[in-house]
C-alpha cells in the first residue's frame, strides 16, 4: 500500500483513467464524474493523474463540446484527501510530491480556467475546501440547493492553501470568505446561489436537467468565439482600463481573423441581409 501511494505521487498512472474517475459522452457534453464516493470524492493522487490525463484527452476530443464535473454518490468532493494527498506524501522525496502539488494545480485551476471548452461545476453535494479551486476554476457552477459547502481548513489546523483563499476571493464578497474562512461553518446551496458562488441552486431532482439546458445553450454558441470571450474575462480581469481596452480590442481582431466559422460576417449577414434571425433573442443559425 505504502509504495503504491508513492508510485500515485510520482505520477506513473500512464494517462490512464476510469479507476478514480469516469467519463460519459452524451451529446457534446462530457460528463466528468469524480468516483470515489465512499471516500467522498477526496481528491487523492489517483484523481489528480487520471483528470489530467482526462484534460489531455477532452482538449481535442469532439464529442466533448462542454466538460461538466461532479461527483458520485453523495457528494461532489470532500476536498483534498487527507491520508492519500497530505499524510501519506509527507514520507515521499520532496520533489515528488512538489510534482504531485503541480499536477493537483493544474487540473484544479492552472489548466481548468483555460480549458478551451466551456466547464461547468455541478455540485452535487458535500463540497470542502480544495474542492472549492476546481468548483471556482470552472467557468459556471449550479448547485443542487441541499448541497452542503464548507471551507474546513480551519478546524483541522491549517489555513485554506493551494489557492484556495484565492479562489474564493474572487467569487465571493470579502466579507464572505473571511467570515467562512475564519469561522469554518458550513453553508447550502442555496446561499452559495445568494452570495454568487454558484450560478445558481435548483432542487436535487432538478440538478442534472437544468445543468444539461445550460450546456445545450453553450454548444448552440460558436465555439472559438466562446473560448476567446472566457479566456477573456480570466485576463481582464487583472487589467487596468486602458490596458483592458487594448487587449480587448485586440483580443477581437484575433478572434474575427481566426474564427473558423467566420461567425461575426455570418451573424451580421443573417441579421442585416436575410432578416431570418435577431442576435438579441438567440444564437445564429450554425449550418
Ligand atoms: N480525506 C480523506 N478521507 C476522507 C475525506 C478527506 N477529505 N473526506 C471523507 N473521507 C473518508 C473518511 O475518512 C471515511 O473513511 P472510512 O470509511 O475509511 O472511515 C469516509 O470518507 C466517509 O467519511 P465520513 O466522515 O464517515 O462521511 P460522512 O458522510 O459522515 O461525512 C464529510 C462527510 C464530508 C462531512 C466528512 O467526511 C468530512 O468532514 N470530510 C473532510 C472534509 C474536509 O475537511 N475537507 C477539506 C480537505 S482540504
């Protein structure tokens, strides 16, 4: 057991998945299903090798127009593995585990930001602390409203780390990651919803049909065009005005020059010319 954990943070999974992690096709969505429900979907070094070998695949797989990641069973992740991913780790050579610390980065967040289909977090249900990087690194998030959030860092004696505190700076107000950070009480779904965490909370039995709507809605956009404008909002973010408005404007030249679809000319021309549809009520026709 001790060398097969050893061997896990080394990395020798061979891109290989479908042992922590299962991926279904269905319809341009790629369902992506953390599996280790009787560990609460901890994120071990197993789930670390197989959802980067699941990146690697997904980037240019066509059946996956929108990748959406949850959990199975009854929860969507109780965060990082504390016996497999910390403990277990303190034993291995030092640059093993920084190895295994830089691939956790970088399907969590590095590579999931970036990710050049649309991504949405769908949480199921337990949600603790390193989930929060993945659930904040996807581009949207719908909870089911029973779902039970927690940044837990502080009640086992250590500060939200990886890039956690970050994370939820960015998504919640100020006051409510400092309020959750400092206190670790746990909130829903539901007030992930009101304090704009998540997209939106909807009851149990709604979760999976309203998360396909949203990504149906996703695959009927041009897709170039829905990588540059997420890719966009990530960097602008940090931006200034004026270099927000240099970038931008050159973030949409690079996108009119490259967009295979030419979609801007064909939007325009079903609009201008041919009146058969309106851009403010809905995507134009894909033929
Ligand atoms: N790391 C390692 N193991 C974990 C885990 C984690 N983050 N979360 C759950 N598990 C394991 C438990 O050790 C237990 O293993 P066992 O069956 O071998 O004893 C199993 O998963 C089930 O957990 P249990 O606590 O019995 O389930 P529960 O449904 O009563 O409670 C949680 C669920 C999520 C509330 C609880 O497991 C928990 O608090 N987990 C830790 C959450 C956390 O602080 N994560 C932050 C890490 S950064």
């Amino acid at each position: 057991m001790e060398n097969q954990t050893e061997s896990a943070a080394a990395g020798q999974n061979n891109g290989k998945w479908g042992e922590y992690v299962t991926v279904d096709f269905d319809e341009g969505i790629a369902w992506v299903t953390l599996n280790r429900p009787k560990q609460r979907n901890a994120i071990n070094p197993g789930i670390v090798w197989e959802m980067n070998a699941i990146m690697d695949a997904l980037e240019e797989d066509d059946r996956c127009k929108v990748m959406v990641v949850t959990g199975a069973g009854e929860s969507f992740s109780a965060g990082m593995d504390l016996k497999e991913y910390f403990r277990a780790t303190d034993k291995v050579p030092p640059i093993q585990r920084e190895r295994l610390f830089r691939a956790n980065a970088a399907w969590q967040w590095r590579r999931m930001m970036y990710f050049p289909k649309p991504t949405i977090s769908m949480v199921n249900g337990w949600c603790f602390g390193g989930a929060f990087q993945f659930l904040v690194g996807c581009d949207l998030a719908i909870a089911s409203e029973d779902a039970i959030f927690g940044l837990s860092e502080i009640n086992w004696g250590i500060i939200p780390a990886g890039i956690v505190t970050k994370s939820v700076l960015e998504t919640m107000s100020f006051r409510d990651a400092m309020y959750y950070i400092m206190t670790g009480e746990t909130f829903t779904g539901q007030q992930a919803a009101d304090m704009k965490l998540v997209n939106k909370a909807v009851s149990p039995d709604e979760l999976k049909a309203e998360t396909r709507k949203l990504a149906m809605t996703l695959i009927g956009k041009n897709p170039f065009v829905l990588r540059q404008a997420k890719t966009a909002c990530r960097f602008t973010r940090d931006l200034t005005w004026e270099q927000a408005g240099e970038y931008l404007m050159a973030k949409s030249d690079q996108t009119e020059l490259r967009d295979p679809e030419n979609g801007r000319n064909t939007g325009m021309s079903q609009f201008l010319d041919e009146k058969s549809f309106r851009p403010g009520l809905g995507a134009y026709r894909r033929d």
